[in-house]
C-alpha cells in the first residue's frame, strides 16, 4: 500500500456511471481473497486488508491524505506481531473500537490487547512442553516512551484515569511474571506494518526481519 496514501467514505461513487463501474468489480470477493492470504502466509499486507475492508458497501477511488488510519472517525490502529524462534506465530492488524484523544492512548491500548495474546500464548506454549524460554517473560516491546512509562508507574499516573482498568491490567501481568515491556525505536519497530502503510523499501526491511522472504529467495 502506497505510504500516506488514505481511504475516505466520501470519495466513494456517487454518480450512475461510477456506481455502475464499481458495481462491475467483484470488491468483497478480492476482499476476501486478501483476507485468506493474510491469515495463511500473507501477513505483510494484514494492514491493507484490514483497511480496504471498510469500504465494501462504499467503493471508490482512493484519496490522499494525512497520516491517520481513518479519515472519517479519526480512530487509530492496532497493529501486533508475535516472533518465535525467528519465526511469527500470531500477527493482528485492526482499527481500534473506541476514539482515543492521543498517541500514548492508543498506544496503550494496543499494548493492552497484545498483552492478553501474550497470556495466553504462554499458557499455551508452556502446556506443551517443547519451549524451554517460554517459561521466562514474553517480551513486549511498544513505540510510545509515554506509554511504557505509564505501565512502570507504580502511581495513578495523569492522564490515564481514563483507561485505568487497562492500566491495572498490564502492570498485574508484569508482575505474575508474563511479559515484560520496553520501549522500541521506530525504525526497529516490527509492527510498524500492521498499523501504516511504509515506503517499500521499509516495508521490506520490516517483514524480512519477521522472518518473510520473498518468493525469488525459495527459487
């Protein structure tokens, strides 16, 4: 997905003659294709998937705009990426369900939901037996310095009286010994592909770095 490049409702068909192009395209069947990929071997375009999806009951054109995920709500993404033994075992690319009024919020929150995947993907590796590691913390790594130091306050920190169950929650799994949680450079950020569309050499770096190849390498 081209970098910066933004969907809007309101650039969808709105006379006859683009309605009636948009109806000749098979939309949610191409949706679903992607979608099959994405959760077979497809991981890298998880993000475009999840965006494109939105407009299946509104199809258009393509509107460029500014960094935000989506132009009519103004919600944010959440985007996570679970690497085991050099290879990804669990990945999420989704527009978050709530409005949040900043960064570190929306941050937070998507901590918040890939800490529960972390539970219980230790629970679940652990009942297996073949991982000794797993038996240490799942480290967790996060883009926001303010967020990550919000889950190491052991106060009611400003500003995020709002989300506290979340807050509560996170800090209880750091402290049953589940994850841990540090803070991550942007350029070295993993998930960066699950939540915004990058340049394609960024792109490439990231996901390669997850362990994906492209299909010249297996040739």
């Amino acid at each position: 997905m081209q970098e910066n490049l933004k969907f809007s409702k309101s650039e969808g068909a709105s006379i006859p003659v683009e309605i009636q192009r948009m109806q000749n395209i098979p939309y949610a069947s191409v949706i679903g294709s992607v979608m099959y990929a994405v959760r077979c071997t497809r991981l890298d375009v998880a993000f475009t998937q999840n965006i494109t999806s939105r407009f299946q009951h509104n199809q258009g054109f393509l509107a460029d705009a500014g960094y935000l995920t989506d132009a009519d709500d103004m919600k944010s993404q959440t985007g996570y990426v679970f690497v085991l033994n050099e290879g990804v075992v669990d990945w999420k690319s989704t527009k978050q369900s709530i409005f949040t009024t900043s960064s570190t919020y929306a941050e937070y929150i998507a901590a918040f939901d890939a800490s529960k995947e972390a539970v219980w993907i230790r629970k679940f590796t652990y009942g297996l037996g073949v991982v000794p590691t797993i038996e240490e913390p799942i480290n967790m790594y996060c883009g926001n310095i303010r967020a990550v130091a919000i889950v190491k306050d052991h106060g009611v920190t400003k500003g995020a009286r709002h989300f506290l169950a979340k807050v509560y929650y996170l800090r209880e799994t750091i402290k049953m010994g589940d994850v841990e949680i540090e803070k991550v450079d942007t350029d070295d950020n993993l998930a960066d592909p699950f939540t915004k569309a990058l340049v394609f050499p960024k792109h490439s770096e990231l996901t390669e770095k997850i362990g994906m190849l492209p299909a010249s390498s297996l040739m």
